[in-house]
C-alpha cells in the first residue's frame, strides 16, 4: 500500500466519519448527558466494536449480510429496537442540571465507564449496513500483490483514529450545549434532546438499507 492510497482512504474515511448517523448522534447523546470526558467511553466502545466488525468484514462476514435479507434485517432491527429504548430511557429519565450530571451519573451507576464502553459498542454492532460498508470499502484501497494483514491493519488503525476524533468532536458539542442548560426547565428539555437524538439514530437505522 502506498502513501498516495493511504492518504486518500484517509480523505475518504474522514468525510464518512463526519456524517451524522448513530455513532455520531450516540456521541452527541452522551456528551449532552454525560459529558465528554465520560462520553470518551462510550466512544472507546464504538471503536472497539468498529475494529471487531472490520476484522468480521475480512472473513466475509460483510458479504454475508449484502447477501442475506433476513440476517442483515434481523440485526437491523434489533438495532433499532436498541436505541429507541435508549431514547425512551434519556426522555424519562430524572431532571438534573448540567452542574450535577457527573454526581448523578456516579450515583445511577448509568455512566459508569463500563455501562457507557458497552453501549457504544452495542449501537455500533447494530448497524449491519457498517460491516456491509467496510467489505465493500475496504478491497478498493488493499493490493492484493502484497501482505493482507499490515495493509488491514493500517487502514483500520487510519478509520478508528477518525472516528473517535469525530465522536469526540460530537461529544463536545453535546457537553457545551448542555453546559448552558442549567435551569430545572432546561435540563427536561435536555432530557428531551438527548432521548430524541437516540430515537433519531434508530430512525436512521431503520432507513438503512444494504449496499
């Protein structure tokens, strides 16, 4: 793989990566929440399950789900089922003003590091179209004359860095609007976004369709 070829799946990753779809309004979610520092956690786990899901799409996994309807719509659906209950969750979820969200979430245990890790990675497996996506991705930028392995490595390395800095950029944002709600009132309407965003992704989801 040459620099040129690394440089452009970097171009190419980095565009994909900024569109808002459930990653990034997961990322969103959280750092409205939570904040950044713990939505990090959750941004770990989506990148964690993004690295499993591309190691899968090299097996054939990807192909698997462009190929089967209902493998590809089980998941799919499951997904959506996910983030709906998570924004039913964050809709009814307890007032509390920006200032005590860290308390709040140590209290609940909902944003302890592990809780937030494994529903980042969760949301990233249930969108089936991603591992479609990265099979169908991937091939393009590899040269089938040299070493497969460095050649994933190297391009999954480039994809995960991408996203956790969008996802991070997304979380950010989250926690400074939510930094302005300090008001009983605001943080309902808080509670309100952050559940709508989530049910949002699982629209998104729904919408997906195989590539």
């Amino acid at each position: 793989m040459t620099c040129q070829t690394l440089a452009f799946f970097f171009a190419t990753a980095f565009v994909i990566s900024m569109t808002p779809g459930p990653n990034m309004l997961l990322a969103m979610s959280l750092g409205l929440r939570f904040g950044a520092r713990r939505a990090a956690w959750g941004g770990a786990g989506m990148c964690a399950a993004l690295a499993v899901m591309a190691a899968l799409s090299a097996f054939g996994l990807g192909a698997l789900l462009s190929t089967s309807v209902l493998a590809f719509e089980i998941v799919r659906w499951a997904g959506v089922a996910y983030l709906t209950w998570l924004g039913i969750a964050a809709w009814r979820a307890p007032v509390e003003p920006a200032g005590n969200r860290d308390a709040a979430a140590s209290a609940t245990g909902e944003g302890s590091a592990a809780r937030l890790f494994l529903r980042g990675a969760l949301v990233a497996f249930s969108n089936p179209k991603a591992l479609v996506f990265m099979g169908a991705l991937f091939p393009q930028f590899i040269d089938a004359g040299a070493p497969l392995a460095p050649q994933l490595i190297a391009l999954v390395a480039t994809m995960v860095v991408i996203e956790f800095g969008w996802i991070m950029a997304y979380a950010t944002g989250g926690d400074r609007l939510a930094a302005k709600l300090t008001t009983a009132a605001a943080a309902k309407s808080l509670n309100r976004l952050t559940g709508g965003l989530m049910i949002g992704a699982g629209g998104l989801l729904a919408l997906a369709r195989r590539v």
